[in-house]
C-alpha cells in the first residue's frame, strides 16, 4: 500500500456526509477518523439524525463534492443506502471523481487507477465493520501520477474541462 508522506503527521482533510440510510455508519467512521493519526480535520456535513432529512442524499453528496473540489476537504467520505446515488450525484460536480467500494480492491483501485478523491458506500450493502476498514485502507492509498493512470485520468479531466 502506498501511503501518505508520513502516517504519524495528520495531512488528510477529510470530509464525510450522509442521509438518514447512512448515519449510523457514519458515526462509527467519524470516531474512527478522530482517532486516525493521518486525519488532520474531519468536516461533518451530516445528516446529524434518523428523522427524515430535509436535504436528499443528492444535496449532501454535491456539497462535499463542492467542498473537494474548492480545496477545502483531501478526501470525502460518502454513505447512503447502496452508495450509488451518493457517488452519482457527487461526479456531477466538474473534478470530482467519486467511486463506490464495497471491497478492498475497489477501493485500492479507486484511488491507485482512478485517482478517487471520494469514496462512497452503502449501509444497507455492507456491514460496519468492512466499512470501517475500507475507509482506513482507502485513506492509505496516494495516486502517483507518474504510473499509466495518469494519461487515463488526463482524459476524463480534459473532457471536463472542455
């Protein structure tokens, strides 16, 4: 695994969000972040409770979409009921790209292939524990633009951008 320049030092911004499907998941990743020595800020842009959230899943995921793609958040972290709709809504947002992962090599590639600044999950899909664990092994991994990868992000950028 690749990881980040110094695991003791906390460089990771990380940003997370949910709707109500992915709360609880969310709040076991949040301790775990908190804890993480890599972990320098975690934003939360909720949902905070089960009652039905006036914000869809769509309005959460662009938001932290918006977040990573203005600087202001290295990573989001993305959980609803299947993860997909979270993972749709935030590739809306021009030079995000978000990838669900339900499994360790999806979420190895998503970053190392890919260069995935957001990786999305469902609770309904997957228990919390595997969950945890792909959250801490994702954070882990680091695009290195010198691999072929590079020239196959370039085209999804260049595309973006017009």
């Amino acid at each position: 695994m690749t990881e980040y320049p110094s695991p003791t030092q906390p460089s990771i911004r990380t940003i997370i969000g949910s709707d109500d499907a992915g709360l609880e998941y969310k709040a076991a990743i949040v301790a775990d972040l908190e804890t993480d020595p890599r972990v320098a800020d975690i934003a939360d842009y909720g949902v905070h409770s089960e009652a039905p959230a006036g914000n869809s899943y769509g309005e959460i995921a662009i938001a932290v979409g918006e977040a990573v793609a203005a600087g202001k958040a290295d990573r989001g972290i993305l959980i609803c009921g299947t993860g997909i709709g979270m993972a749709i809504a935030a590739n809306k947002v021009p030079g995000v790209r978000a990838a669900v992962a339900h499994d360790s090599f999806s979420a190895e590639r998503s970053v190392l292939s890919n260069d995935c600044q957001i990786l999305a999950m469902g609770q309904r899909v997957i228990g919390v524990e595997l969950a945890r664990r792909l959250v801490q092994e994702w954070l882990g991994y680091v695009f290195d633009p010198s691999t072929p990868s590079n020239a196959k992000v370039a085209v999804i950028e260049r595309y973006e951008h017009g």
